[in-house]
C-alpha cells in the first residue's frame, strides 16, 4: 500500500509539473524580453571595443523593443546553443541572423525576413576560385550549425572543419589549414577589414547557400504566438516607415559585393 501511495503522489507532481511548464505565460506579460545572440558575427552583432553589443540586429531588436514598450536582455551564448535556449523559454527571441530552414521551423517560429544576404568563400591571395564546385576535394572551414556549414557538406569530397566562430575559420585558412572559409558574404568581408586580415584574405566565388530558406529571421518559441505577432507587426512597421532599410545602409548589408574581384 506505501509504494501504491507514493506512486500515486510521484504521477500527481509530474502532471501537475507538466501542465505548469505548458501554462507558462508568454513574453509579452514580462517588462524584459531576453534576446540570445552570437556576437562573433559582424555586421550583425558584435562585441565594440568597450565590450558593448553592436550590429544590425542589435538595432533592430532594440528598436522593436521600444515600440512594445518592453526593455531587452541580450544573452551572448554560442550559436547552436540558441535554438535548445529559445525552445525551453531560457530565452525568447533569437537574434543572429539565424536562416529560417525547414528543418528549423520544425522546433521554432520565425518572423518575417530580416535579412538575405549571399555567402563568399574566403582564401589567401593569388588562391581565388570562380565558384563553389571549384572547391571540390578542398579543406572547408565552416562556423558550426550554419546553412554555410550544410551547404559545404554537399562540395564533392570536401573536408570540412567547423569552428564556434567565423573569425576561427578565416584563421584556418590564414595558417594553411584549411583552403576556404565559406562564410556569410557580409561576416567574412567584414573581418576582412580588420586588422588580423587586412590583405591577408580574399573572397571569391559569391554563393546562394540558403536555398531552403528566403533569409534570415528572428526565432521564437511555437508555443508563444503573441510574441511573435508582436515583434512581427514592429518589424513590418519598420519596413514601411524607412527604419528598416535605413538599418541595412548603416551596417553596409549591400555593399560588399562591390568589393569581390
């Protein structure tokens, strides 16, 4: 009769436990939404020199904070550690410019489009190719858990090495330990500028990687459609207002291009 009534005790809390974790209250009772991001991942979001975050989805987010009048909390953690956090409510919203794949919005929900921007491969001087298949049988650096990193597993007997952060991936190739970094044309353009790589890297052969996809969006938990219907209506307001594309000319999203031999 004990183990009965401990058994019975032990089945009431774990449903009770269960019903509290489906009846969680949204986001958008809180007065602070908690935002994770990857801030290794320029002009997107980034670390300035006085350690605060920088980039095109950090205005973006911010500015969509102010219009639902709720603060933000940015939680910096590593990229394929965004969708485990925004899933069991450790976070909310996902902002790092993370693809909207199919196989993503099995687990998540995804606003509208914040970006689309083309992929590069990146090499030394002198080792430029005209295209992706140009890289068959070559070393690959990818950064972990990104459409790059998929779609450089589809190159004809390419090695492909996965690092947490794009700036280790161009490292590789500047060390000869790796022939390419596939890279998000933007990021990899953007750490090109900066002192460990200027003149030392170049892009080539610009590649739609994200074929699943229409861009890049900010993620959020299924069971949690207030909030993005939310966020969603602020991002739509932006874009008919100026606010949006105003953002992509600060970050220079359409610029890079220019600049690919």
């Amino acid at each position: 009769m004990k183990k009965r009534h401990i058994g019975a005790i032990g089945l009431a809390a774990s449903l009770f436990f269960a019903a509290a974790a489906w009846s969680t209250p949204g986001a958008m009772t809180k007065e602070t939404l908690t935002v994770g991001t990857e801030s290794t991942f320029p002009p997107f979001e980034f670390r300035a020199p006085d350690g605060s975050l920088q980039g095109y989805d950090i205005d973006l987010i911010e500015s969509i904070g102010t219009k639902l009048g709720k603060k933000i909390e940015w939680v910096d953690m590593a990229f394929d550690g965004l969708l485990p956090a925004v899933m069991t409510h450790k976070i909310d919203l996902i902002a790092a410019c993370m693809s909207a794949t199919p196989a993503r919005r099995k687990k998540i929900a995804f606003t509208g489009v914040t970006n689309h921007s083309d992929s590069a491969f990146f090499v030394l001087p002198g080792h430029e190719k005209a295209a992706a298949a140009d890289f068959a049988g070559m070393t690959i650096a990818t950064q972990l858990g990104t459409i790059q990193d998929a779609y450089a597993h589809t190159i004809p007997n390419a090695v492909v090495k996965n690092y947490q952060k794009s700036d280790d991936c161009l490292r590789e190739v500047l060390f000869g330990r790796a022939d390419a970094a596939l890279l998000d044309g933007p990021v990899g353009y953007k750490y090109c500028q900066a002192k460990d790589f200027a003149g030392k890297i170049a892009v080539c052969a610009v590649t739609n990687v994200a074929t699943e996809s229409k861009g890049s969006a900010f993620g959020a938990a299924k069971d949690d459609p207030e909030l993005l219907a939310a966020v969603d209506k602020a991002l739509e307001e932006m874009k008919q207002n100026g606010e949006f594309q105003a953002l992509r000319d600060k970050w220079g999203l359409d610029d890079w291009k220019k600049n690919v031999k």
